[in-house]
C-alpha cells in the first residue's frame, strides 16, 4: 500500500537516532510530518528530544512496551536504521505485526542478502532494504561514467537524468546569455548555482565559470552538455580507485562494467590478490596508495577520476586532494560521516559522497514515493528534482506551460510522453499520463507539488 | 544569538495582543460606550509596532531555536505584550504610566494584583482587563506555537521556557499539534464555564470576564467586591470547580480525553494538589469556628472553601475579608500561595510537583544518613525521576526563596510594614494577586510606592515565567560562546 503522498501528512516511526536516523526525522519533520523517534542510547535521545519537534522516546525500538507508547498502531511507516541488522529487522517485523503498512530497514550485513539465503526472497517484515555500500557504490559509477559530473541522478526509469557540473575556467560558455548558447537539443540549464544560492535561470541569464550548473534532459543530451560546460572530453577511460573493500569492489565491478581502464590499490594483500581474481581488465597493486612517487607512476595526474574507497574517512580525504593537487581530473572520497561532506567539498574535493546521507536520501526517496513518481534532493539543500505522473485533474494539466502559474523558482525540465522525451518550452501542454520532471529550488517545491496534485482528495 | 527571531517572535505576539485591543473595542461598540475610538487607536498602535518588526523579521520564521532564543525570546514577548497592553489604560485614561504598565503586567502573568480604585470604567477597556488574563494563562508563546507554521528546530525550547513546571510534556509527535490542543482544551473549557455562569443568572459580560479571571488562575474582576459582589451561592460554587480545573495539569485532561481518566486519576502530583485543597479548606473552617468569627458551620465551610482554592490555585477572587480572619488561617492562605497549583496549569506559586520532588529528595537525604551506600530513586507516580532534574528543582527553590527574600527587603524599603511587604511580594510572586494588610482582600495596589511598585512587576514576571527567562540573560555564562 504505497499511499504515503509526500502531500498529505503521515505518521512516521524512526528506530535508531544516529546520523542517519536524525537526519531522516529532520527531513520528515521539516516537511510537517509527525515524527517519533526511538532510541535506546540517552545520549542520541536527548539530541532527539532537544534539537527536533519529534516525539522522543528512550528504549528498544522492538519492545511491545515501547511500541505503544509510539502509538505504533497508527503509523503509517516504520524506518529502522539502527547499527544492528538483526534489531532493523525485528523493529520491522513487529511493526507488520500490528499493522504498519510500510517499513524499509537498513541492512549492511550481506550475509542476509546473498542468494541462495534462506531470506534472499525478501526479508519477512521489511518492505524496502537499503544497503549503504550498494547505494553508495552505485552512486560512484554513475558519477564517475559521466564526463565531468558532480551528481548524477536519472528518472522515468532511466530515460532522464540530472547531471550537475562545474562551469569550466575559460569556457566559451560564460560569454553569452543562456538563450543564445548553443548545446545539444534535448537538454535544458534547469538550475544553477552560484554563491551557495540556487536558482532557476532565464534566457538572459549568462553564466560565470565556476558556476554549478544543472543540467535535465535525454541522457545522451545531457551527458554530450555535460562534456561541453565542463571542458572534461570524451567518455572517462582512465580510473584510479584506492581500496578495494565492500564499496570499492562493487564501484571496481561496475566502471569495469563500463570498460574504463582501472587501477585498483588496495593494502592488504589477501584482499588485492582476491580482487585481482574477480577483476580481470584491472591493474590490482598491493599498495596502501599513500607515497606520491607510486601514485604518479600508476598514472594518477593524467586519470580521469580517482576515488578513495577505503574505510578511513581522514585517509580518503587526504588522498583525494593529494590526486587533485598531482593533476586527476576529477576525485571523489567516500566520508562516511555526513557532516564532513560539504567543508570536504568546499576545500577541493570534488565530490563527497556519504554512506549515511545516501541511506538516508533513499530511504526518504522511497516514502515520497506517491503523487510524486520520485524525487531527488540535491546536495547541500540546493533544491530537489521531482517526478510527477500528471494528473487530469491537477492544476498543471490540460493548459500551456505559460499559462500554468509557476513558481519562480521552478522549471519543467523534461517531459516523457510514451517514449519520447522532450524538453518543453512555454506553449507545451501537459497530458494526463505525461511524465513531468521538474527542478525546484527548496522553496518552491510546496507551490510546484500542489500544482501536480489531483484537485480531489489529498 | 539570532535576533531576526526574536524580533519575528515579538511581532507575532504584537498582532495577538493588537487583535485582543480590537477585539475589545468591539465589546465598547456593543455597549455603546465611549472608550471605542480610544480603543481602536490603540489596536493601531499595536498593529503598526508588529507590521515593521515582522516585515524585517519574518525570514527567520522557520530559523533553529537555541536556548538563548528560546529564553530571550519568550522574555522580550512577554515585555512587548506589557507595553503594548498598557496603552488601552494609557489612551482611554485609566492610569499614569507606571500604574498602566501594573494592571498589564498584572493581568498578562495572571496575577490579578490591581491598582484600580474607581470600577466605574466603559466595558471595553474593563473586557481587555479580563482578557489579559485569558491570553497570560495558557501563555502567549504557546499561542503562537499552536497558530504559526512550524518553527525551525528546538522548539520544544520555546515551549518549554513558557510553560509552567520542571518537565514539559509533549504530547504529540508534532510540538504544535500539542499546543494546539492544549489551546482548544483551554478554550473548550472556558466556553463551558462562561455557559454555565450564565445559566445561573449571570449577564454575559459578568460571565465572561470572570471566566476569563478564573481559567487563567487570574483573579481580575469587574466588580470592585470581586466574586462577593455576585451575591450568588450558584456561581461561587461554578467557579471554585473551574478554578481547582484550571490549577490542575492540562495534559491530564488531555488524557481523560484520550480515554485514559484512570490513568489521569493515579497521578501523584494531581492526588497531593486535591489533598491538600481539601485538607487546608477544612483547617481553614475549623480554626474559623474556633476563634469565633463564625457562628454557622456551612457559612465558615463556604468562606474557607473559596477562599482556600482562589488562594492556593493563584486566582485571587475573593468573597469574603480573609485579612480579618484569625491568624492561622491568614498564615496557612500565605503559605498555599507558594504552593500553587500543578505544572502545566494556568496558576503560578512553586508548583505541587515540585514540592513533591523537594520533600522526596529530603527523606531520601536523611535516609542516606543512617544508610550510606543506598540507592534511593526519586520516584513520582511511579517513575524514577533524573538525578539532574532533581537538583535543578533545589537550585529552581534556593532561588524562588532568595528572590523572595530580596523582594520583600526592597518593598519594606519604602517603609509599608513587614506584613504588607511580605504578603504583597508573595500574592505578587506566586501570581496571587491580594495580600494582607495593606494590600489585603479588600484593598487594592494603588498606595505602593513607586518603586515597590516596579520591584512588584518584576516578581510578577520572575514568577509567571519561573524565573529562568528573565534570570538567565543577565547571567554571564548565558552569553558566553
């Protein structure tokens, strides 16, 4: 029963308050939904208690007792995100049990997962498993196979997709106002940003380099934009990952996927010589990738991405601006911890991605799920992009875009009717059953969502 | 510290209390009366403070709440509602400034302490009197809670520097959601109380302005006899019910509402607060008959029955002289003014919970005396209370004791007596509103000096707000990075 409109206001049971659960209840209480959160650490409660307008409750998420004090009955959702996969599952197995229509669970333990498992079909009681490593890893090699990208996010099943890049130093670009600028059909600047500041861009509007710019449309449109604003040519051949453990593996197995050459550097040598077993177009070298002589041997100044995988945060950082400062075009570092992401991008690194923070996107991804088809919030709250199936009854439908009262802020970027995608201009209408990707700074996502809503019911 | 917020706080609180002023110079229009322009005027004023302050403000609407936002900010609300509370009084001729900004502060902390000596006033500006009473009891923060779109984070701290009692309770996942019913209760309740007064003979104005005085634990009245001028046995008994509703813990009535009475009824602090209405009602009767003063039972029964519950729940309606009454009566109403009523009510006083964790936490003292090594938890209602919570509450009576101490020292300064000096800083401190002497049941604040006067407002607003809002800024650690 996916009926959890992002419109209407639910009832959402947070088990486990660590960095992923917090920022889950900010996210859900932000939006005006209730909120409880469980935990049974009295320090992460606390924080709870004192920092959010959540219902906080100190205990075992799994406890009947507890249960009830969370008024379990009535939730409409249950999130388990605790640091134990068993505690995840039993929270949601006694969730079903009284009723919950929908539960998701954070699961690391592969184990649980693997096929041929006795819970492989699914875990009994979890509606939605997320797996950080998989999100994560997967998130890498959709970065990491565009040129120049700093985010890449895809929707109507893979036809759209956002690419954010970063303005070129000395890009033709930067000379002209945005309706003059010539880039491939099929691709519109939905947004950009500039000072930390989002916007929706007009046709006058000229570009600076430096800028963060936002690009929606067809995937070869956008990929083909991408590589013209970021001066990055040419489809990624060259790939530097350093640690090969569960993430790093999984990103290796999926740029190989993509024939990129790769050069893995992993210290351990029982690990290297594993995945110089599995993975057989790479260069596997039992090294902890630290001494710069190494580095610039095995490439690195002329690689197109190199991503720090191991399981150090401080590492990870270090050496990926190490790779930025011996010349890699683009790096990326996985930083477990959240909180560091935005001050690691600012001081050079070109993408942070979270384990955290990308468990947390998609389990929020998951319970938007209804009138809108998906959403993606966009790194440091720049805004978000959303999915809609139009209604017959909503605002937006059956009128020109021009005559439809959009937000400032926002901007239809991409239409899907069957299978053609188009870029839609002022006279473009909507049909019930188009699929309409907007992008919308964080302030106009309420006014576009009630656009897109059915005039009746909620 | 982010004043934006502040600042938007204050300007929301201005268009509340504008709206109260206009509110009430629709009561003049009714009656006809002549204080309307006077009273438009000052709505005006109201309106035109809040328009500037929300226009620069209103950015940080959603902005997070630190402490010391949440203090400052409750504290500077609570300053702009007296001033601009005061200018009705001001226009319509009432008062002289200082005595303005007396009856206001008076009537926002639900004290019920006046300086009005001719109750011969037009019924606009007597309907805005009550009416601050009405928006000081649940709290005008809490309002705003309940009326704006959610806050940033922290909250919780807004709520919880306005609501009276050591713990504040959340009743729902979402902070306003808990405002908001505690406003529809409190609303829901006074609707019923106005209804039945009037049932019982009592014009709408009079039924109205007294509910007001009496869901607020205020204790403001139109008549110059308070409740003694009603003459009516019906609605004394109407308002002693209402007033021991009004001193009990709102979220209790939540709960009966919710269907869980039983549970509701096992609490300890709700138990101790009826015992000891009771008992002290019966003391009271008694030690009448004793010395005399009455002859018949149901009469001295009568008398001490309101008067213990308007004094201990800080309302302050009186029916009946209590400065001429014996001296143990006189001493026991002071000592239940600071009693009060239970923490999250509309009364003031130290509140029943409190008293409840201090005299555990002394027997548990003296029983690590004879047992050094026990564990001895704090219980209430059967729930172990945090060691922490504990001694902020001996710290929170050190404090309530000392500023009481303090007060009564500077009132005497100018020269008033010991008893009225006392008495006024304890029925003003605890929110009470008539005292002994001086200021006793019959007469009023207005032969205070000056400057006791101001020593007064500022108990008041020390007491309403339990003391931290208005303490903690001009502490060094509150500002220190």
């Amino acid at each position: 029963m996916r009926t959890a409109a992002i419109l209407s206001s639910m009832y959402a049971v947070v088990v486990g308050a660590g960095e992923v659960g917090f920022y889950i209840a900010t996210i859900l209480s932000q939006e005006g939904h209730e909120v409880a959160v469980i935990d049974r650490d009295r320090t992460s409660y606390e924080k709870a208690a004192e920092e959010l307008d959540v219902l906080a409750i100190h205990g075992n998420g799994a406890s009947p007792r507890i249960l009830e004090q969370a008024s379990m009955g009535r939730a409409d959702l249950l999130v388990a995100v605790t640091n134990s996969d068993e505690v995840n599952m039993i929270a949601c197995l006694a969730a079903k049990q009284v009723g919950v229509p929908l539960t998701a669970a954070r699961i690391r333990n592969q184990d649980y997962l693997e096929e041929g498992h006795v819970l492989s079909a699914g875990l009994p009681g979890v509606d939605y498993v997320i797996q950080p490593e998989a999100a994560v890893a997967d998130e890498v090699i959709k970065i990491a196979a565009v040129p120049g990208a700093l985010d890449v996010e895809t929707f109507a099943g893979g036809q759209v997709s956002l690419v954010e890049v970063q303005l070129a130093q000395g890009s033709g670009a930067a000379l002209v106002p945005l309706r003059d600028l010539r880039l491939p059909s099929g691709v519109l600047v939905s947004g950009v940003m500039r000072g930390g500041e989002t916007m929706v861009p007009r046709g006058e509007f000229v570009l600076q380099a430096g800028d963060r710019v936002f690009l929606l449309g067809k995937v070869e449109a956008t990929t083909a934009a991408a590589e013209l604003l970021s001066g990055q040519h040419g489809l990624p051949r060259k790939a530097i990952l350093l640690g090969c453990g569960e993430i790093g593996m999984r990103v290796a197995l999926g740029l190989e996927e993509r024939r990129i050459g790769l050069t893995v550097f992993e210290k351990d040598p029982a690990q290297a010589a594993r995945a110089a077993d599995v993975l057989r177009r790479s260069l596997v070298i039992a090294d902890e990738g630290i001494d710069e002589r190494i580095l610039v041997q095995e490439g690195v100044p002329t690689a197109d991405v190199f991503i720090a995988a191991t399981g150090d945060d401080r590492l990870n950082i270090l050496t990926a601006l190490m790779a930025k400062q011996l010349g890699a075009k683009r790096v990326i570092a996985i930083v477990e911890r959240g909180e560091f992401s935005r001050v690691v991008e600012s001081i050079g690194v070109d993408v942070a991605l979270s384990p955290r923070r990308m468990t947390a996107s998609a389990i929020l991804r998951f319970v938007r799920a209804g009138t809108v088809l998906n959403a993606a919030v966009l790194d440091k709250s720049a805004g978000e992009v959303l999915e809609f199936l139009v209604n017959g009854s909503s605002p937006a439908c059956g009128r020109s875009l021009a005559e439809v009262d959009f937000p400032r802020g926002a901007i239809v970027g991409a239409v899907v009717r069957g299978e053609t995608v188009s870029v839609p201009d002022g006279r473009t209408v909507l049909e019930e059953g188009d699929i309409a990707i907007v992008f919308a700074v964080a302030d106009a996502v309420h006014k576009v969502e009630r656009l897109f809503a059915s005039r009746w019911g909620r | 510290m982010n004043l934006r917020f502040v600042t938007y706080l204050a300007a929301v609180v201005a268009v509340a209390i504008g709206v109260g002023i206009l509110a009430s110079a629709g009561v003049s229009a009714v009656y006809g009366d002549p204080d309307f322009a006077r009273l438009l005027i000052s709505a005006a004023i109201s309106l035109a403070f809040a328009a500037p302050a929300y226009a620069w403000s209103r950015k940080a609407a959603r902005a997070y709440v630190g402490f010391r936002e949440a203090f400052v900010g409750v504290a500077v609300s609570w300053v702009v509602a007296t001033v601009l509370g005061a200018v009705p009084y001001l226009l319509v001729g009432v008062f002289g400034p200082i005595d303005a900004l007396f009856e206001s502060i008076s009537g926002f902390t639900t004290t019920g302490a006046s300086v009005l000596t001719d109750f011969a006033q037009p019924h606009g500006i007597m309907f805005w009197r009550s009416l601050t009473h009405w928006y000081g009891g649940m709290g005008i923060v809490v309002l705003f809670l309940a009326i704006l779109p959610a806050v940033g984070g922290g909250a919780i701290r807004l709520f919880a520097a306005e609501s009276p009692g050591p713990i504040s309770q959340r009743l729902t996942p979402r902070l306003r959601d808990t405002a908001r019913r505690l406003w529809y209760v409190y609303v829901g309740i006074s609707a019923a109380e106005a209804l039945i007064l009037m049932a019982v003979g009592l014009g709408p104005f009079s039924a109205i302005t007294h509910t007001f005085g009496t869901m607020a634990t205020g204790g403001f009245s139109p008549e110059a006899a308070s409740v003694g001028a009603l003459h009516s046995w019906a609605a004394e008994l109407v308002i002693v019910v209402f007033m021991v509703v009004a001193g009990g813990n709102f979220a209790l009535y939540l709960w009966v509402l919710a269907g869980k009475g039983k549970e509701a009824l096992r609490d300890a602090e709700l138990r101790l607060y009826l015992g000891l209405l009771g008992a002290s009602t019966i003391l009271v009767a008694l030690s009448l008959l004793i010395a005399g003063s009455h002859q018949s039972p149901l009469h001295a029964f009568r008398e001490a029955l309101f008067q213990v519950v308007s004094i201990q729940t800080t309302t302050g309606f009186v029916t009946a002289d209590f400065d001429t009454w014996n001296s143990f009566a006189k001493t026991l109403l002071v000592m239940l003014m600071f009693v009060g009523g239970c923490a999250g009510s509309t009364a003031g006083g130290i509140k029943v919970v409190r008293l409840l964790l201090l005299w555990k936490s002394a027997h548990r003292a003296l029983a690590q005396a004879v047992h050094p090594r026990a564990v001895i938890p704090v219980r209430v209602s059967s729930r172990a209370v945090p060691d922490n919570l504990v001694m902020s509450v001996l710290a929170f009576f050190f404090l309530y004791v000392s500023l009481f101490a303090v007060g009564t020292l500077l009132v005497a300064s100018s020269n008033v007596g010991l008893v009225t000096a006392a008495s006024a800083v304890a029925a003003t401190f605890n929110n009470v509103g008539p005292g002994l002497e001086l200021v006793g049941a019959t007469l009023n604040y207005a032969p205070i000096a000056p400057f006791g006067k101001v020593v007064l407002m500022a108990l008041m607003l020390l007491g309403r707000l339990e003391l931290l809002p208005i303490m903690l800024p001009f502490t060094r650690v509150f500002w220190r990075r």
